[in-house]
C-alpha cells in the first residue's frame, strides 16, 4: 500500500528514490500520482522530506491536481544546461538533473524506477553515478519497492476494482447475449442478410461496449476458437466464421481509463452444443478451477496453488509445465499473476521464481486452462479475485460458468 | 527505415543489438515485429546473420507470424538456470542470456533497446556485463538507431498513415455534426431532454467513434474550453456544460490498433459565434499555421521552423519559450514531432536538442498554438504532414480549418 513507502525504503536502506517517466506506461508513477496524464514527468522522494513532482509546464495543472507539491522541469531550463555545456545534451541533462539534485538535497543510496529504454537508463545512470559522487545509484530485482507496495491494495482500491469488475461482466453478459440472438445455419452463426457472424464482428461489438463502459484496452482481448483456442495469447482470427460445437476461449482484460486499474476474466463456451469429448474437458478444467479455489487462502506461498493445479492436471494424465519446462500442450502457463494498474504484477501464482505469501490487500487472477491446438481445442476458466481485510475472498469477476450458449435454431 | 538498420549499426560500431519488452510499449519492437502482439520478447541480431526472436510459449503463432525466425525461452529454461544458481533470480536470468549470446556467438559491441524499469535495467546490464566479458554493453542518448530508422518512413508506413488520418479526421467529422446538430439554448448547448451536454458527453461519443474504426487512445484526447484550452495538455472536464463563444481546442491523437500507427489532429473552434476578440486569437494562430506549412520544406533542420514560429508570435506580441522559457502564457511548447508508432517521436521541431534536417519520409505534426488561462481561452491548430520521396507535403489530417460550428437556434 502507499503507506508502505517510508517503511520500504528504510527496508531497502534508500535515501531518496526517483520515479521517471510517462504515467500512461510507468505504472508506478500512474501508482503516486493517481490518475493524472503526465509525460516525462518525475517522482523525487527525499525520505524525511515531502515528495515534489517534476512536470512540464503543459501538464502543470494535471501535476498539480494530484495534490503532491509541484514544480516545473522549466525551473530549471535544459536550454540554460544546453548552453553551458556547449549543445551537448548528455552533459546537459546531467547536469539539470544534478542542480535539482542539489537543491533537493539527494545524497546516499537512490533507487531509481520508471520505464526508459534500457540502453538509456543504462548509460544515463552510469552518468549520472560518475557525476555525482554522493549518491549512489540502487536498481532493483523485481519484485522491487513498487511492486511489493502495490500487490497489497487498500479498501479503496479494491472497491475501485470491484466496479471495474462489474463493468467488465456486463460486456460479457451482453456479448452472450449479442450472440445467443443469432440464429444457426449448419455448423454456423449467421447474421440477419444470411452472411456468417465472424470473430471480427463479435470484436467490434465488443469494442462498442468497451468504449460505453470507458474501458480501454492495452492488449486486444482474446476471442479464439478450436484449434486457435490452443494457443494461449492467440488473439483469435477477425476473418473466421463462429461455428457451432467449438471450444472459444473469451479472455477479456480492459483499463478503466478513469481510475487506471485492470480486470481480467475469462470464459470457455461452445454455441449451441458441446461434443461429449470436448465437454470433459471443459468439465476437467472447471473442476480444478473449483478445487484451487476452494482451497486458494492467505498464508501460503502462491506457488503452492501452482503447484497444486499441475498435481491435479497430471493426475487426470495431461501434461503439465511443472514436470515439463518445455512442453507445448497442456497446462503450459502459471496459474495467476497480480492484478491491478499493471494487468501482470506481483503476486505471482508461479512455481518458478520468487514466493510470496498471500496476504489480505492481494488481487490475483486465477486461470486453469489446458491447450491441445493439434487437437482443435483449449479451454481456460478465470476469475479475478480479492482477498479482503480479514482474508476472506471477493470474487470480482461474479458471472456464471455456461459451458454452452444456446442459439436460435 | 528498417532496411536501414545495418548500415545505422555499422555507423554506431554495433556488433549485434538487442530489443527487449512488451510490443505494446515498446514500440522499436512493434516496428521490427510488424503488429504482433508479444510480451517480453527479444529480437537479437548479430551483425552478418539472421535475427531471431525469442517469444513465450504462449506467444510462439504470434512470433512466428512476424516472419522472423522464432526461438522460444523454454529452449532456455529458467527453472534449469535457477535450479543452478541454487534460487538466485538475478544470477539465474544472467547465466539464462549468456547461453543465448553463447549459442548466438554475440561479442563486442551490443546495443540495448526497449523499455524496461530504469533501475533494473542499469543493475541488469551492469552485471551482464560483469558476467560476459566478450561483450560491451552499449546504451545510446536519443536520438537512437530505432528513432533514426523510425523517423524516415517508407511509402508503405506512408500508405498506412494516410489511412489512420483519414478515419481520424472521420471522427472529427462526426464531432462535428453531432455538435452542430444540438439546439442552443441562451449560452449553452443543450440535449434533447433540455439537460445541457457536457464535455464527458461528447467525450463519450467520441470514444464510440474511435472504437467503430478500431482506433485506440494511449492518452485521452483533448476537448478542452475556455481557460483550460489555455493549459495545452488539460484534456478538459467532463462535468462541464459546452457553452457558446469560448475557444475548444479538439486535440485527438488516436492509434490504429491493426497497425499501431498514430496520427495527431487538433482544431479549434467556437460553437454558435466566436467574440471579435478571440476570433482574432483565432486567426494570429492560423495566419502563423499557414505561413509556417507553406514554409515547411525538406532539407532544413526542423528547429528553423519553431523559430520561425517563434518569431511570428513575437511579431504579433505574444510570448515565446523561445526568448523565455519559463513563461507559461503566449506560445510555450515547440512546433511538432515525429509521428509514427509512436505519437511523440523524431524528429522533433524544437529550437533546443539535436537538430535533424528534414527528409523525404518524414512525417511531422505543425501545431502552432497560443494559451492565456487566465484570459480564458487557448488556440491550437494541427495537421500531421509527410514529406513524400519528392520532398512534397502530403497533408495526412487534410481536414477543413472551420472557426465557428453553426449550432441550432
């Protein structure tokens, strides 16, 4: 939470930290500044003292608005630095930043975060350490001070995500509903003038009721079918009719542009009918879906929930990534991740790498799935969900489970 | 332009460079991978062979799709390296990409591209460094070779961005007749049911609009009036009523979700009648518009143009960043930008930094504007323009320069 900061920067022992960059793709300082556009704007946190905001004066309101005091990159001009350093904008830039540095009075260990171009940052804080001598540049491993402040939310937050949710289930309950009123021809969807109803079309019926919620979307959602339904991050092709008696994988994740946070859901249906073979699948999937969580609890490392969906999966004879780093099919990806003003953060529900306890605050996805695209099929089944003050779980994705939408013959 | 890319390493003494990140944000790997969507990627290239593109498994039909020969990081798997390091995350990343350069024979000097947390990026690079002495780890200070490849677009980009104006100036169109086509009552203009319609209201249609033409918003664009057109980057509040008279600054800048190329537009209007006043602001700002579009030319660097902006404005009176940079009145931001896949890229038309000179190929926004806050009102006027192979202006945004909008008594 963000009143973590102080707390973890002593942890961490930083002096100051420093947060750069644009707030529509530098999360953490979209995560300090609560909503406000800024570009090239930066985060400066002396510990002890108050937090100043450097903006450009075009967003000098938007800065302002936020509540953190603000100043103007302009208070201290590049083209004053430009000159002195005779056009040479390396040493210029350096030396702006040095100034502010200065009268900030930044000095010790300063961790620095943002997206840069990694080359950039390289360069500019190998600079930016030589020409400075009393500080000393700290980076870090993720999951790093932001990351660990934000995987816990506050009571605030995870009402702003609950309403997120709601918006995100009423475009899923309009697109089953956009797709049950079209009637089947043979193993087709087909619209009013007799021509087939395509993914495309279901996509820009769900752009339409995006953009009336103000949901954006980073990454188009996932609308795919059969053997396309086997390849997770397949988006689905715009081109290919929607057919009857096929898995489709719908995973939808959109941006509420007003507050920043994310949703992620996902739903597995077949229209009209599900084949006997393909509906044990589905049924295989829902199953471990329920058991995890039932069984998903504050307390226990996230892996443990990983760990458990590859046991399950192995024991109904699938094959999984815990036992197969390298296999294609089956269970082939991580249970969960985070979910907030990234749609990929901490904590992670992954056997691999850090291991964090589930605490009361974390939002996390949870998303079985199994993928046979040589076999013409995937089904995956997610809910996002919120574990409350006392630890309890909040299902922010509250919709049904239909494993087959009707149509109309 | 991407055939550019060896020669551009060959002038920077790039052994082999490396593009790193989500090609959502980072758009030197959207513009090598051509609209695939892919997260933590990385496209290596040793001068002399092949690239390759490493992807997730999740990801491998969208790599593939790009045409580039795909590697899959499960060839490397993390959980081996991690289980060698004995846990260590950090140390088992780096041991993960040294087998990679290894297997790729990457020596000498390799450049690093791509956004990533600045912190980690200087802490990850340092020790892959350490780690591999048969390399250099280079960064570069804007412009890099992407943005100086980027900059220069080929007849097909061109193609592509006159497409994406075209249904940009669409939307604006649309605007347009939906604001034209609201009765005015005293100095508002008001609905069907006798409510005033507020900026959030035609935000909303606006936001239909874009998502009828798969167009998407990085930033919200601008509807801003009165004094806030004064501030360039308010994007204007959505509770307010739109009233006639008062200068609205229409600043949209959308990308095309199937290409992810952008454009940039903005118009200036009055609803009903413009004041003999502000209708005099209005024409300064074009009068400046025009000279400075029929001056525009390649083969002079992009800052003479803002000086000349500069020096228009002054002419008339108004203040300038050039003679002062910090005033926060008069005309305080600089000509344009590159726009691309990217909406602020090279080259830029600014009086301070690195000067380009303009080339067949680039295209730019020419946004003259002046801002007076506490006078209550702000002028900008925007077209997007390429440089054909000729050096001839193609006008992307060509769109008519109304004043006023009739409205219904």
């Amino acid at each position: 939470m963000k009143q973590d900061i102080p707390e973890l920067m002593r942890e961490r022992g930083l002096d100051a930290l420093v947060v750069y960059g644009d707030t529509d793709t530098s999360s953490d300082l979209a995560y300090l500044t609560g909503g406000a556009h800024l570009e090239r704007a930066m985060y400066l946190h002396v510990q002890g003292q108050e937090p100043v905001l450097f903006a450009s004066v075009l967003e000098r309101e938007n800065a302002a608005a936020t509540g953190i005091p603000t100043r103007l990159w302009s208070d201290f001009p590049l083209s004053r630095f430009l000159k002195e350093a005779g056009g040479d904008m390396a040493a210029a830039r350096i030396a702006q930043w040095r100034a502010i540095f200065e009268e900030y009075d930044v000095r010790g260990r300063v961790g620095f975060y943002g997206l840069m171009d990694m080359g950039f940052a390289y360069r500019f804080l190998s600079d930016l350490a030589a020409a400075i001598p009393e500080i000393e540049v700290v980076g870090e491993e993720p999951p790093n001070l932001f990351s660990t402040a934000r995987e816990t939310k506050d009571a605030r937050e995870i009402e702003i995500m609950r309403a997120v949710g709601k918006a995100t289930t009423e475009v899923i309950a309009n697109v089953y509903d956009f797709l049950s009123g079209h009637r089947a021809q043979g193993d087709m969807l087909i619209q009013a003038d007799g021509s087939p109803l395509t993914i495309g079309d279901v996509k820009a019926f769900i752009r339409l009721e995006l953009a009336k919620r103000n949901l954006e979307e980073t990454h188009e959602h996932i609308f795919s079918q059969g053997r396309d339904a086997g390849v997770p991050h397949n988006a689905g092709r715009p081109e290919m009719p929607l057919r009857l008696g096929q898995t489709i994988i719908f995973d939808i994740f959109p941006r509420d542009r007003a507050t920043g946070y994310f949703h992620d859901i996902t739903r597995t249906f077949f229209l009209g009918h599900a084949p006997d073979d393909l509906a044990q699948k589905w049924l295989d999937v829902k199953r471990v879906f329920d058991e995890v969580m039932a069984a998903i609890r504050v307390g226990e490392p996230g892996g443990n929930f990983q760990q458990m969906t590859c046991d399950l999966f192995e024991a109904m004879g699938y094959p999984t990534i815990c036992s197969d780093p390298q296999t294609t099919v089956g269970y082939i990806h991580s249970l969960g991740h985070g979910v907030g003003l990234d749609i990929h953060e901490g904590p992670r529900l992954s056997h691999i790498g850090p291991q964090r306890v589930l605490r009361p605050g974390h939002v996390v996805s949870v998303e079985p799935g199994l993928y046979f695209p040589d076999e013409g099929w995937g089904v995956r089944i997610e809910d996002t969900i919120a574990f409350d003050e006392n630890g309890e779980i909040v299902n922010l994705s509250h919709f049904p489970y239909e494993m087959v939408i009707p149509v109309r013959a």
